[in-house]
C-alpha cells in the first residue's frame, strides 16, 4: 500500500499566463482562410482547451476527439485507441490539436497519423505539457506551454484513476509506502 499526495507543480497564474501567450502565438500563426479546426483531445485537455480557444483571435471551428489514455497504471501501453470521432470532415482544413501532454509521444504520433489520413491542408500540435526525458517517438511540436521534468503530473484536466482533473492548478503526485 502507498499514500498519494499532491504537490504543486504550476500555478494557476502561472498557467493562464502562459495559456494566454499561447494564444496569442497561434493567432499570428494562423492565416487561414476558412476557420482554424481547433480539436479537443478527451478528456485530459478539456480545460485547457476551454481556456487557450478563448485566446485565439480568429475564427474556429471547435470539435472534440476522443482517446483512451491510462487508467490507474501510470504507464503507456502504447496501445491507443478511438473512443469519440470527430464530428467534421477536416479535408482541406487548417487543424489545429490540442492536447494535454506529450509524454512517450505514442498518443500523438497516433493521432497525426489517424488526421494526417484524412488530408488537412495542414495539422499542427498545440501541447500544455512536454516530457522530452519520456520521448519514445519524435512528434512535432509547434506550440508548447512548458517543458516539464519527468515528474507524473494531475489537476487542470490531467488526472490519476479518474481523479484530480477539477484542480485548479498542476500538482506532481507523490506517492509514500505505509
Ligand atoms: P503519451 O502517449 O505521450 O505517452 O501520453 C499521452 C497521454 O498520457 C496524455 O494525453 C495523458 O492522458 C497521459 N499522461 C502522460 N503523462 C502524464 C502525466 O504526467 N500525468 C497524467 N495525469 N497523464 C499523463
């Protein structure tokens, strides 16, 4: 048996900061025709997907993806799997991914490959999170929050076992042996 605790890791302000910045970068980035596809990976980016669209200066179109990601295990199988489709046809749209964390890189390699598939006339990754020490697969990355240590992270959406996603802020979990 161990004990869990959560430490903090990232503030609140300092993630609306930087959240905002993001913002801001995708907005001068993007010259885009027809509106931005900006996709919501389930469920661990929600919030930050809720607070970095309202950044972005031009119009979207938002649509939600869903994966499955860990369970209690706090490993990757590498194994990823489709648990909600888009519902828009992106061929010939300008795409944008917004996910939670990069950490082996195997979800978003799947994910580029899965959309990539379906002819964007471009894909680009927008990640709160990056553990470059975890890396199993180069992805690329064209907007990054911040590069964190390999430290297993929760609050702001990320979760343990379902747990923590309503914490306002990032907390590394700590785990004690009784
Ligand atoms: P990857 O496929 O890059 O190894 O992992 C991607 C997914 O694993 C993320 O979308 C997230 O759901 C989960 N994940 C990876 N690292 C962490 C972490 O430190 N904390 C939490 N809560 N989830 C993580």
């Amino acid at each position: 048996m161990s004990r869990e605790s959560v430490e903090p890791y990232l503030s609140a302000e300092i993630i609306a900061a930087r959240t905002a910045e993001l913002g801001r970068e995708i907005t001068v980035a993007g010259i885009t025709d027809q509106p931005l596809v900006v996709v919501c990976v389930l469920k661990g980016s929600v919030i930050f997907f809720a607070d970095v669209v309202r950044h972005i200066d031009m119009p979207t179109n938002l649509v939600f993806l869903g994966v499955a990601s860990y369970g209690a295990s706090m490993e990757t199988s590498g194994a990823v799997r489709l648990t909600h489709d888009l519902t828009l046809d992106i061929a010939g749209r300008d795409v944008l991914i917004v996910e939670d964390i990069v950490d082996t890189g195997l979800t978003m390699n799947y994910l580029l490959r899965t959309l990539g598939a379906r002819k964007p006339k471009s894909l680009r990754v927008c990640t709160l999170l990056h553990k470059p020490a975890r890396m199993r697969v180069e992805v690329p990355l064209d907007f990054t929050g911040f590069t964190i240590d390999d430290v297993f992270v929760v609050g702001y959406g990320l979760d343990y076992d379902e747990r923590y996603r309503n914490l306002p802020y990032i907390g590394a979990m700590r785990f004690q042996a009784d």
